[in-house]
C-alpha cells in the first residue's frame, strides 16, 4: 500500500483521496482553507443552503459520472434556467425562442432564423472569425450580441470582446423552441442538502486524515522529501515558484448578504448583461431547493469579477494562446522534475472543468495509478 498527499479538498482531490482509501492506502489530505469541498462549499444560513463560491449546478451527459456522484447525496430536479437583465429589460436564457420573440416580436423559428440571418448578413462578419465579437454576431446577431453577451462577457474576463479568441463562445446555445433549460445534458440537479455533504462523505474513511487551516507552501520542502505521492490541486505554476512565468485567472469577489423578504427575485440565477452594472450576476440560494428554508428571509449573492494578482483566488484559468503555451511548460518541467507529483483539477491542469470533469479527471487517474 502507498501513502498519499492530497493537496486541496475540492471535488478532484477528494475523489481521488475516496477511491485511494478504499484500496487499502493511507491518505492525507490538506486544505489551506478552514473547510474542506474546494469551491463547491456550500453552508446553510437561514435554513437554506448558501453556495459560498458562486452558483454550481451538477450537470453531465455522463451516466456513469451520474451514478458515481449519487453514491453520496440525492439530488433534487433542478433545471438551470437563469435569466438576463439587460438596464431592466429581462430575456431568457440561453438565447431561444423566448427571448427571440421578447428582443423581435416573432413566434415562429423561421420568423427567428431569418431575422437572425438578416442580422448576420447587414454585419459584415468574415467567414472565418477572428475573435469574441466577431463570432458572437456571426451566430446570433448583434442585437443579441450587444444586449446579452458584450457587456457581460468583457466584465467576466476584464478584457474587450474584441481581444478574447473566438473559441471561448463557439458553443453558444442556441435554441429555436421555447425551453429556457440552460444544459442540454440529460443529468443535472442540486444536491439535496447541499454539496459540502459530498466532500465530507468521501472523506469519511479512517485511512483518510483531513488537515484543514493547512498551506502545502509553509512546507513544501517537507512534504517533497516525505517519500508519499503527491496530488497537487493548486496552481502548477505557484508550485514552480512562477519561475517560467505566471499563468493569467480571473478572480471573482461575493457580496452575500440576508433579505428581510421571502422571495427577492423569483429566480436562482440573474445575468446582469450591461456594462455599466459592475456585477455579472445576483444568486438567490433558496430557489436551488425550491425555496426550502426560512419563508421570511432569503440569501443573495452579488458575483463580482476581478482582475486576479498573486493571493487572490484564482477561479478561471484563462485559456488563451499565450498561458496554454506556458502551461505546457510547466507540465514539461513537472514530468521531468517531480515525477512522484501528479498535477490534477482546474488550477493543476489550467482546465475549465465542470464538476463531472473533475470527477472523471480524478477516476482517469485512478485508473492510472492502481492499474484498474
């Protein structure tokens, strides 16, 4: 059996550390926060389970990923459906024929598509685009364009539209039937009682030892002589000392806040698309679990993003030419320097995981590891 050193509880780092555990192995596990459960945290204030790190909807196409994630909590029937604000103008998400026919006045997909196709045309798009923007208008126009993803996206990333690659909205959804459901993945739903329940489930073994307050960084010396193998969550390029240079992340700051009220804005999740509003987005927790908890309060979450400087929170790595081509140095630098340390999750691998991502990331290694 071989000992492990887990740095970081999120959903890959505790993933690994359950199946590790349940092969007989000792497994250590670190968080430099007071909790464990990563980003997806979440704790109950007012009866109802607050998302503490932004909104996270479990969601995959994956049955097998599905099954996986139920071994540790029930999960409600929630379906995605947040909803834009646009300087007080409110369109459905993703784009259908709900909000084509609020922006235009058509109720037909056809009455849609040709709108949207004149729309195109008048732009001038080249047919091969060359960043955000152009790309954008290319599948939906720029009336949708300016109102509902312009302004929105260049606060997201703090950059114009017009500097971010044209793939980061290639998979835009576009819908010509009224269906607000945001995921078109037959699987998803909020886990009932929230996810930090999850973490501490897999957690739960005797061979595991959980250390939370803990900073892999206050001894890294240590841990690297300790002879375990190490699984590393936190971000490749901190683990090197930056010494190839740092990779770029958003960083996002919450405002959380309790309501006096029972219901605030009739919805989880509002986009506030304009760029004069400096939030992306307002949560209200209780409609995940159909407004379970106190029926005189609510929780709302004002999700601010933020340009990211080393000791943020680093949440979304930015996926561009430049910092994949440094990334792949780092990943060069870790198989050639620390073969015993396996580099995993979203700050590990500088990859946009979802959540059933991570788990699959973290059951591939796995497989890797103990030959199965």
């Amino acid at each position: 059996m071989t000992d492990y050193l887990v740095v970081g509880s999120g959903l890959f780092g505790s993933t690994f550390a359950y199946e590790a555990a349940k092969r007989g192995n000792h497994v250590e596990v670190i968080e430099k926060r007071d909790h464990v459960g990563g980003n997806i945290y979440t704790k109950e204030v007012e009866g109802i389970q607050v998302h503490e790190y932004g909104a996270h909807i479990f969601h995959t196409k994956m049955k097998d990923i599905w099954d996986y994630v139920h071994q540790f909590a029930d999960f409600n029937n929630y379906v995605n459906s947040p909803i834009a604000n646009y300087h007080g103008e409110i369109y459905n998400m993703p784009f259908n024929m709900n909000t084509f026919n609020k922006l235009w006045g058509v109720r037909t997909p056809a009455e849609a598509k040709a709108k949207i196709e004149e729309q195109k045309r008048d732009a001038n798009i080249p047919d091969k685009p060359t960043n955000l923007e152009e790309q954008a208008i290319s599948l939906v126009g720029p009336d949708l364009y300016e109102k509902l993803v312009k302004g929105y996206t260049e606060k997201q990333w703090g950059r114009k539209a017009t500097d971010l690659p044209a793939f980061i909205i290639r998979r835009i959804p576009v819908r010509f039937i009224y269906d607000n459901n945001y995921f078109s993945d037959p699987y998803q739903g909020i886990p009932i009682g929230g996810y930090t329940q999850i973490i501490e489930k897999m957690l739960a073994s005797d061979l595991i030892d959980v250390k939370t307050n803990t900073d892999f960084f206050d001894k890294k010396d240590e841990y690297l002589k300790s002879g375990k193998r190490i699984i590393f969550t936190g971000m490749i390029d901190q683990f090197f000392d930056y010494q190839l240079g740092a990779l770029e992340y958003r960083s996002l700051k919450f405002d959380t806040e309790v309501k006096d009220v029972d219901n605030y804005q009739g919805n989880a999740v509002v986009n506030y698309t304009d760029a004069e509003t400096p939030y992306t987005r307002v949560i209200e927790h209780k409609h995940f679990e159909f407004g379970k908890g106190n029926k005189h309060k609510t929780v709302i979450t004002h999700e601010y993003p933020k340009t990211w400087h080393r000791g943020d929170e680093p949440y979304y790595p930015i996926d561009d030419k430049k910092n994949r081509s440094l990334y792949k140095k780092y990943a060069e630098l870790a198989a050639k320097d620390v073969p015993n340390v396996f580099f995993g999750g979203r700050l590990g691998q500088y990859r946009y995981y979802n959540m059933d991502q991570a788990i699959m990331s973290a059951l591939r290694l796995v497989k890797n590891e103990f030959g199965e």
